[in-house]
C-alpha cells in the first residue's frame, strides 16, 4: 500500500485551498461581488469531493495504526486475530479511498455533456457495407432513445438497396458525447449477405465519426470564409423533392471542410443544421491540428486515438460483438443492435480511467 509523497502533498495543497475558499466565501467583500462569489463558489464545490475522500482516507489510516498496534500489543489470541482482520480490512478500504481519489483528479473533458454530431461512412464491402451502415444508425437511434436523446437527421446519403454511402445526424442530451464519444473508429461486420448465394460469410466496414457540438463560445466562424450554395433536393421520399432549392451545402475556405444538409423542406432550418455540423467538424479540426494529444484522448479510443483503426467487429453467425481496444466479447449482438451498448460503453470507460490512472502519482 504505497502512496507517493506527490499525491500527498497535491492532497494537502486541494485541501488548503478548499479551507481558504471557505473562508473567502464567508467574507463581505466576497459576498457583494455576485460574480466572484459565483466563480469561487463553483471551485469550492469542485474541491469538495475531493477533499472529503481524502478526510476518510486519512481517517482510515489512523484507524489502521491504532489496529496494528493493538495487534501487536494483544496477548489474547482471539483478540489478536480479530485485530489483524480488522487491519485487512482497512488496508481494502484505504486502497479503495486512493483509488477513488486518483479518479476524482482526473481532468474532466470540457466537452463530456455536449451533444454530437454523428457520420456513418460505407467502407469496404460495398452494398453489404452500405447496409450495415443503415443498421448501425438504428442501433444507435435505439440507444438515444434508451437514454431519452433526440435524433435529428443533417445528411442521408441512401443507395437503391436501401443502404447508405454516408449518415449524418445530430443526438441531443445531457452526456450525449460522454458515452458516444467510444464509437469513433472503424466497426467490422462479418454475415452472409442475403444476396449471397453460397452462404459465405463476407467482411465488411463502416467508419462511424463522432464529434462534439462546438459551442458558439468556442468557435466563431468568420462569414467571408464559408461559402454557401443551395440546390434541389434529391433522393426518394415525398412530393417536396426537386421542387425547390431547400438544400444547402456550406464549404470553409480555409480548411476545404463541405457540409451538406437537405433533411428539412425550409432552407433556414438546413442552413441552422449544416452551420452548427460545420461548427464541430471546423473545430474538431483545429483542435486535432493543435494538439492531437488530447483530441485523442478525448475521443477515447483506448488505443492509438486514429479513427482508421477498426475496433470493433460485430459476428452475426456467432452471434458476437468484440471490442478489440479492450479485448471484451458480448454474446448478445441481438441485444446490442437493439441499442444496449451500456455494458460496453461502461467498460471501455474503465479502461479508459485505468489508463488515465497511470499518470496520476
């Protein structure tokens, strides 16, 4: 049970600090300034947790030394026995105290309670890979709806099968990209098309694209750098189609990025749409290009953070998903394609702590 002197003192540090604000919070000067008040009373409470587990860790401890010495002092077999057990069990609780420590000094990402945009792309495969795009939007309409989300179409890009060579939408809700964020990567399906004669089983994939909605605060986009042109509608579905110039597509000068969004019949309601897709592909950009660090890690992929590895592989004769950034197969790919992701979302997060842990002294 060793615990570094680093931890300690950045403990130490936390809980002075928590102390001090305390104490701030409670003076008049602090009081009749409503927006210093606001801004420290928010880090006093971000501390909180914090300092609370450290109080009961080092509770722990001192409940530890008193057993041990107990034990060593006992000449009463029994009543040594019973400290000794005593001790173990307070070394679990302080080895669990310091992990939960470790995980609440994890840098929360700014963008864990955003809402998404999503892209489906076809990869290899075609017609089989276009269809499985198609299915995987489903699975995760079905999780949206699961968590209460809303799903609102930007760009459907269908095939005559009934496939999709690209899926863009939006999913609304609180913790939206904190659970999705997972899915960036390339996801593998392996079945006997229904055109398939021989019963092979064939390989195909589809790249799935996550990205936070940027907020206005965190990107603002100047208008002589978009270029926005409008055209009919195309596709099957309605009698509004070709009709009129409702569609929009919007192209970044600098950064070449084209959005295209033709779901709504009003161009306003389009163009609101493909400017806000815009906003997140522009500043996932950006931020990828400043620091690809952290835009991996934030996009969670458990591994080398680039969305061209596959990491996930969905097997419908065996009825098995495998996530391969953390080596875990579900034999309920029926139930997942239904949208309960839950138990694999949860344990890539874990592992995804566990290696943020790593770092924590």
């Amino acid at each position: 049970m060793k615990v570094s002197e680093a931890l300690i003192n950045r403990l130490e540090k936390i809980e002075a600090r928590h102390r001090d604000l305390g104490d701030l919070l409670s003076s008049n000067d602090i009081l009749q300034n409503q927006e210093s008040f606001r801004a420290l009373s928010k880090e006093h409470a971000d501390l909180s947790p914090i300092v609370e587990l450290y109080d009961g860790y080092k509770s722990h401890v001192q409940q530890l030394a008193e057993c041990e010495a107990m034990a060593a002092a006992e000449s009463d077999a029994d009543m040594k026995a019973l400290a000794k057990q005593e001790a173990d069990d307070l070394r679990e609780a302080i080895e669990e105290d310091l992990r939960l420590i470790k995980l609440s000094l994890l840098p929360k990402d700014p963008n864990d309670d955003n809402n998404v945009i999503m892209e489906i792309r076809a990869g290899a495969g075609g017609d089989e890979a276009a269809l499985f795009g198609t299915e995987l939007m489903k699975m995760y309409r079905h999780y949206a709806d699961l968590n209460r989300w809303k799903v609102e179409e930007v760009s459907m890009n269908y095939t005559e099968l009934g496939g999709a060579k690209e899926l863009v939408f939006m999913i609304t809700g609180q913790g939206a990209y904190g659970k999705l964020r997972f899915e960036s990567g390339v996801h593998r399906v392996q079945r006997v098309p229904e055109t398939e004669s021989q019963g092979r089983v064939h390989t195909s994939t589809v790249t799935v694209a996550v990205l936070p909605e940027a907020k206005d605060v965190e990107i603002n986009l100047n208008e002589n750098d978009i270029k926005v042109d409008t055209y009919r509608s195309g596709g099957a579905g309605g009698q509004h189609v070709n009709k009129t110039e409702s569609a929009i597509r919007m192209t970044h000068i600098p950064t070449g990025i084209v959005v295209e969004c033709q779901d709504e019949r009003s161009q306003i309601k389009n163009r609101e749409k493909a400017l806000k897709v815009l906003k997140s592909r522009v500043y996932d950009f950006y931020q990828s290009k400043a620091d690809k660090e952290y835009a991996a890690n934030r996009r969670a992929q458990v591994g080398t953070g680039d969305r061209s590895e596959r990491i996930r592989t969905y097997n419908f004769p065996q009825g098995r998903v495998t996530d391969h950034r953390i080596g875990l197969t579900l034999y309920s790919l029926d139930r997942f394609m239904l949208g309960e992701l839950d138990e694999m979302i949860s344990a890539l997060r874990i592992a995804l702590q566990n290696k943020l842990l790593e770092n924590i002294e």
